[in-house]
C-alpha cells in the first residue's frame, strides 16, 4: 500500500466530482485485487517471462493513457520534470512489481496481500528515518502492530508447507513501495502515472535479459495482457483519474478493498486457503491500518485537501 502525491487541482471538486471521484479509487483497488487470482491461472512456469509480458502490456497501456490524457508534449513534460526522484520511485516499482510476482511462485497470495497492507505504516517509518518526518504515538503504535503482524504471518513459513523466501519477497514489495510514498511525498515533481509507466518499462528490460524464453501460449497471453494493461495499468489509470478528486484518508479507507478482496478471489476460484497464522497476523495488521486511518479521519476538521493520497499499492 502506498501514498503518492500529484499536483492539487486548482479548486476543490465539486460533491459530484468527489463522488465520481470515490468510484473511480473504488474501481482500482477492484482491479488491483484481481492479480493474484489471474496469476495462479497462469501456466507458464517462468516467472521472469510473466513479468517480461506483463510489464509490456501495462506498459503500452500506461503509455496510451498518458498520451490521451495529457497529449504528446505533456507526457514527454511529465517524463522530463521527475528527474532523480522520480527515476527512483520509477526503480522501486519495477521492483515491487517484479517481487509481487516471484513471491507469489512462493507464498500465498494471501501473505503478499496482507503483509502490503502496512506499507502507509511503513512509510511513516521510513519518513522519519530518511526525513525526520514527525510520527504520533498512534502512529508509533500502529507501526508496532503491522511488525508484530507480519511477524505471525512469517512465522507460518518455518513450518515447511511455504517458502520464508516468499514472504521475504513480499517484504521486499512493501519496504520498495514504503520508499516511494515517502520520496513522492517530500518531491512534488514526482508524477505517479509516470513514474510508475516508466517502472514497468525498467521491469520489462530487467525481465527480457533475464528470460530464458520468451514463448507462452495463446491463452497465457491474454491472461497475461489482462494480468497487465487490466490489473496493472487500467488500475493506475483508474486511481490517477480518481484520487486528485478525494480526501487522502477516504483513498487509503476505500484501498483496503484490494487486501480484503485479493484473497478471496484467489479462495474462491482457486481453493487457496490462508493459514490460521497468515489470517491472525492479517487481522492484526488490517486491524491496526484501519484504526490508523480512523484516527486520521477523527483529527480533519474539514475535508482533506486532494492531492496526497493513501491506497494500497498495485502489484
């Protein structure tokens, strides 16, 4: 999960552009959460050739919607304005988005999901580490439930039955999306369409040197297209259109869908049951994200300025 800021509109959305708004952030944590249940559909047993295609297709996707939103000048603007910020935000997505599906040839889609749902807690970590960012006591202790969560949820990996490497892998996914929350947050030239079209390119180059093939079948690849411009890519597109128009809290709050929902799809359509440690150190970590994020509502005395969002990251 992760806080990315853009540039705040000129003047506040109207109550219909908000509402628009939550639909929209609504709709991408929805396609966000289908990715795992479309990877375990996947028969290609590279997992470095699902993300070579992957990160092209959301990619192109990336790269269509930016040309249509901003036209060629603005994108190419965008591109030029992130400058080193942005081409480090743009390295721990290709990252994060490279690990999601590694770990999940390793691990539950359930553990990945679930150890993401603290990265807003994580990058308030992060935050004071790098920036010396203030942190709240609440927030302290919200922090201190997500590692005592994750915590449990690892502990399941000792018993044989999943890989430690993993949940070691979806660590990984957090700590990378921990950092960009926090570099977006101190650098406003840091636009998230952009720089995240520009991760899924890296991921892409990474992933064609690193394939030993490159072939799937027909029906791989359209899982594969949906696996990228769908889930990955029609998600971002989602979330960038929605998110400028709705407080930072509400996102984060309508985000949570993508943890809550990720597992039961993959349950339902796949069979893949969570651990009994997996579900209570979930719950401790879910539990603590929400009462962070109610805190955080209880202390707005006025809607949120748009801008500086909380969502879950995409993966």
């Amino acid at each position: 999960m992760t806080d990315f800021t853009t540039t705040s509109p000129a003047a506040a959305p109207s109550d219909r552009e908000e509402r628009i708004g939550l639909l929209l952030v609504f709709l991408s944590a929805f396609a966000w959460s289908t990715g795992g249940a479309i990877a375990r559909f996947l028969e290609a047993d590279d997992s470095w050739t699902v993300v070579f295609w992957r990160s092209l297709f959301a990619a192109l996707f990336l790269i269509a919607f930016l040309l249509f939103r901003d036209g060629a000048r603005g994108a190419a603007q965008q591109f030029r304005t992130m400058g080193f910020p942005g081409v480090v935000v743009a390295l721990c997505f290709a990252s994060a988005s490279t690990c999601f599906v590694l770990a999940i040839a390793h691990t539950t889609i359930a553990n990945v999901m679930l150890i993401n749902a603290g990265v807003p807690l994580f990058a308030a970590l992060l935050g004071w580490l790098l920036f010396r960012d203030t942190v709240s006591k609440t927030t302290w202790a919200a922090i201190a439930a997500v590692l005592a969560g994750v915590a449990i949820m690892v502990s399941g990996s000792f018993d044989g039955r999943i890989s430690p490497v993993g949940d070691i892998l979806a660590m990984t996914i957090a700590v990378c999306f921990a950092l960009a929350t926090v570099i977006t947050r101190h650098f406003s030239g840091v636009r998230m369409t952009s720089a995240v079209c520009l991760g899924t390119i890296i991921a892409c180059a990474i992933a064609f040197l690193m394939s030993g093939r490159l072939a799937v079948s027909w029906t791989d690849l359209g899982l594969l297209f949906c696996f990228g411009a769908l889930n990955l890519g029609l998600g971002m597109a989602l979330f960038a259109s929605g998110a400028r128009l709705v407080p930072a809290s509400m996102a984060a709050l309508l985000g949570t869908f993508e943890t809550i929902a990720g597992p039961i799809w993959v349950w339902l359509i796949h069979g893949e049951v969570p651990s009994a440690r997996t579900i209570l150190g979930g719950a401790v970590v879910f539990a603590a994200l929400l009462v962070h994020i109610a805190m955080q509502l209880r202390k707005q005395s006025r809607p949120a300025r748009p801008g500086v969002t909380g969502i879950p990251a995409p993966h």
